[in-house]
C-alpha cells in the first residue's frame, strides 16, 4: 500500500537502500566474493507495473554502479516469483537472471535470448524424492533449457530444512553427471 499513496517517500527509500546495497556489495567484491546474487525475493508480489516503477530502477542501478568499478566481475540477480521481470533484467549489466521453479526453463529461455546465462529453476521440494526421481528431475531440467550461452544448474529458490543431505546430494551427482550431456 505504501508503493502506491507515498510513492515520492518509496523513491526516497528505495534510493537510500540501494546506495547502502551498492556499498555493501562492492566491499564483498574488494573482500574477496568471486560471485554476487542480488535476491529481490519479494518481486512476485509486485505486479508487472510496480515492479518496473519501483523496483526495477534500483536493481538496474546496482549493477551498473558496481560494474562500473568492477567491470568483469560476475554478477546475477534473483526476481523470484516474477517471470515478468526476466527481459527487463536481462537487459541489465547483469550476467546470469536466475529464475524459479514457476519459469519454465523454456519460457525463461525464450524470454531472456539465447544468448544469455540463466540460472535454476529445480524446485526445491523435489529433494524429498527418492533419488532416482531426483535424478529424472535434474535431467529435465537440463534439458528443457536446451541450447544457449549458459546454465546454471541451481534449486529454484533456497533448500527446505528437512531435505535429507543424501538427497542433496544425490542432486548433485546427477548434475555432475547429466550435464555432461546435456550442455557439451
């Protein structure tokens, strides 16, 4: 509700955020951080609109002040939730959008270009099969994001905490092994 009676206050906000993000960040990277993902883990509540007004700009803003500075620097950002926001932020100075388990990786691919390194989208709730579904899982999703600059094979948001190990890393395992073939 506040985005929409006090937007002048939300920019205001929002600025100030992504200054402190900005700063936090480039220190991670001056500190040694081989690889920063930006969450926006709130994205799939703002709809298309809201999301371009408010929170587009700032992610925008911080990918390109921190490539500015560190221009080879690998950077990824995570709209979760929110398949509108893949094209818009695959038109960034990101390197890899990563996508939830809700994208299809074909629709993820389709709307990012060929060209671009996406990550995920295994939804983290398979880690509760046995193993060979697990594996079956990760080979689907190899292969449904099909050709193109990169993948990452990633769960499509962050692991449940009853997730038995053995079967994380059984996922794993797959990965190793099926990526192989699907990604020559």
């Amino acid at each position: 509700s506040w985005l929409y009676t006090e937007p002048a206050a939300s920019d205001r906000l929002l600025g100030a955020l992504t200054d402190v993000i900005v700063q936090y960040l480039d220190g991670q990277i001056r500190a040694g951080a081989q690889f920063i993902q930006v969450f926006e883990s709130w994205a799939g509540v703002l709809g298309p609109d809201l999301f371009d007004r408010f929170a587009l700009p700032s992610l925008r803003r911080i990918a390109s002040e921190l490539k500015s500075v560190h221009p080879d620097f690998p950077l990824a950002v995570f709209p979760r939730g929110s398949r509108h926001a893949i094209r818009a932020l695959s038109d960034s100075d990101y390197d890899v959008v990563s996508v939830d388990w809700t994208v299809s990786p074909e629709d993820a691919r389709r709307l990012a270009g060929p060209e671009w390194t996406l990550q995920g989208n295994l939804d983290p709730a398979v880690l509760y099969a046995n193993p060979a579904m697990i594996e079956r899982q990760v080979a689907k999703v190899l292969a449904d994001y099909g050709p193109g600059t990169g993948h990452v094979f990633n769960l499509g948001h962050g692991i449940h905490p009853a997730i038995p190990p053995e079967h994380a890393g059984a996922m794993i395992d797959a990965v190793h092994e099926l990526s192989r073939q699907y990604h020559a």
